[in-house]
C-alpha cells in the first residue's frame, strides 16, 4: 500500500505547490504526519516559546487524485488513525481563550498506551484521535495551513475520525489534498489553544461525488451530515454555514426557502468546533433520521 511520507511538507495550501505523491481513485493509502509542532517538543524541558514557530502547522502533502478536476467533489473516508505513543500539550501566555491567565509557558507530555492518553496518575484519557488538518489547494492564492476555510485545511473538527468522511470541493486538477496537525483528544472550541497533539498516520480512501458542486466542507459521521463554517466572527461564520445548510435542505426536500429555514430551526443543531484559530469554525448538524443520505 502506498504510503506518503511526512518529510514531504508544505506549509501553505497553494496551486502551485507540486504534488509529492499521487493516488488513483477508490486506492487506500496511508499518510504520516508530524506533530503540529513538528517534532520540536519531546520534554517538559521543551517550551513553545522557544520553538521555530515558522514549522508549525506542517502538513503531508500536497497528494494529486488521479481523474479530479477543478470543480469536481472529492469525498475523502478516514479508514484508519495510528498515533505514535507521545503526546504533547502547552501553555503559553494568550495562548487559548484564557491565556491572559498564563503566566508562564508550561509542557505536558502525555503517554499514550493501550488505547488511553495518561494525563496524569490519577487521569487517563480514552483515545478520540482525529484530523485537525486536511485541505485541498485554492484557486489562484496561497492560504497558510493553520487557516481555515472552505478548502478545508486547519478546521479542527472532531468529527474528522476513524469511519468519518469530509467532502470537499476541488478547485485546481488533482486537488493536492494535504494532511497533519493529529490529536490524540480533542474537545469542542479547543479552548486552552491545543489538543493532545501528536504524530502519526492515517489511512484514507478519496472518491469522487458525481454531479454534486459543493461550497465548502462537509463532514458526514454515522449519524450526522456537518456543513463546516470558518468565520473572522461567530455572527459570520453561523450565517454562512446556516445560510448552506438552508440551501442543501431546500434542494433534499424541494422545498422553498421558508419551510426549508424552518426545518433547520426545528431538527438541526448548531456547534462549535474551534474558537483558538485564526478564524472561527462552527458546524451545522443535521442528522441522518432527518437526511438520509445529502451527497
């Protein structure tokens, strides 16, 4: 099985960066990442804000998909995630959303063994890994991994974990899909500014959605769609994820604008994902009682 290697990095999502590796449709492959702090933390010794922040954000890529075309939509299935057995978990001064309480920069390694990240001696943690990165090149700009957007990248979704699959729409030939920034446990908002973050590798499957043109991410888990909004504001980013969630209901049910809006209010939940990035990512949750099957 083909494997992309996480000494191909790029730190920008951008057409012009060439692809390292390709990959046919409907193929299983696997790709590594580093940590998000790219292996620059290994001891509590080791502070953040003495690191090369330059390197952080790195993400496995960029990956041609063989056949993918600019306006086409790509749904990527996460098959598999292995973790490596350390974790890592800062503080540093404004980092999060309480960081003015931080003082003093501070490291956490955390071990992860069988299936458990060991916070402490009296906390053990059961695993939740997921994906923080995953993206796609833009059209005719450069986006720096840690911004979300509608090309995917940094949107620290939770959801984005073993059996999930995100869609996202292409917007240059061969996608040059990317992927890093691994947590081993992540909750909502990522409030202190990380997760347990990590290395590792994950194995991935990417088809193509036929005659779907897609706005911005999707992510689908077994009982839920997610349409994934990243906003400077909150009051944006609910607005323009609600705003599509609204579209995708009134084209499911044919349905106008008004019963569709109220359809939204009455079954369909509104969450957060992460409030620590350069921009907000909400998420839209509709469940699958309600749309059986939206791509």
């Amino acid at each position: 099985m083909k494997v992309v290697k996480k000494e191909n990095v790029i730190y920008d999502f951008s057409s012009q960066n060439k692809p390292i590796a390709s990959v046919k449709l409907c193929e299983d492959f696997w790709v590594e990442t580093e940590d998000f702090y790219c292996g620059q933390i290994k001891t509590e010794k080791d502070l953040r804000p003495n690191i090369d922040i330059s390197i952080m954000f790195a993400s496995t890529g960029p990956i041609e998909i063989e056949n993918i075309m600019e306006g086409d939509t790509i749904c990527i299935t996460i098959k598999e995630i292995i973790l490596n057995s350390q974790g890592v978990m800062v503080t540093s001064p404004k980092l999060g959303v309480l960081g003015d309480m931080i003082y003093e920069p501070n490291t956490k390694i955390i071990t992860i063994k069988d299936g458990y990240a060991y916070f402490s001696k009296e906390i053990k943690l059961p695993l939740t890994p997921m994906i923080g990165v995953i993206g796609v090149a833009p059209n005719g700009r450069k986006i720096h991994c840690d911004i979300p957007g509608d090309h995917g990248a940094n949107i620290d979704t939770k959801n984005i974990k073993e059996g999930s699959k995100i869609y996202l729409p292409v917007f240059v030939n061969g996608a040059n899909l990317a992927v890093g920034d691994l947590h081993a446990c992540m909750g909502d908002g990522e409030l202190s500014g990380t997760g347990i973050e990590i290395s590792g590798k994950v194995k991935l499957n990417v088809t193509k959605i036929a005659n779907t043109k897609l706005k911005m991410p999707i992510v689908e888990t077994e009982d839920e769609y997610m349409v994934i909004a990243s906003e400077k504001t909150f009051e944006d980013a609910i607005y323009k994820g609600t705003k599509y969630a609204v579209e995708l209901l009134q084209e499911f049910f044919n349905l106008n604008f008004p019963d569709a809006y109220r359809l939204l209010s009455a079954t369909c939940d509104l969450q957060v994902s992460q409030v620590v990035n350069s921009l907000i990512t909400l998420k839209v949750v509709m469940p699958k009682i309600l749309v059986t099957k939206l791509l």
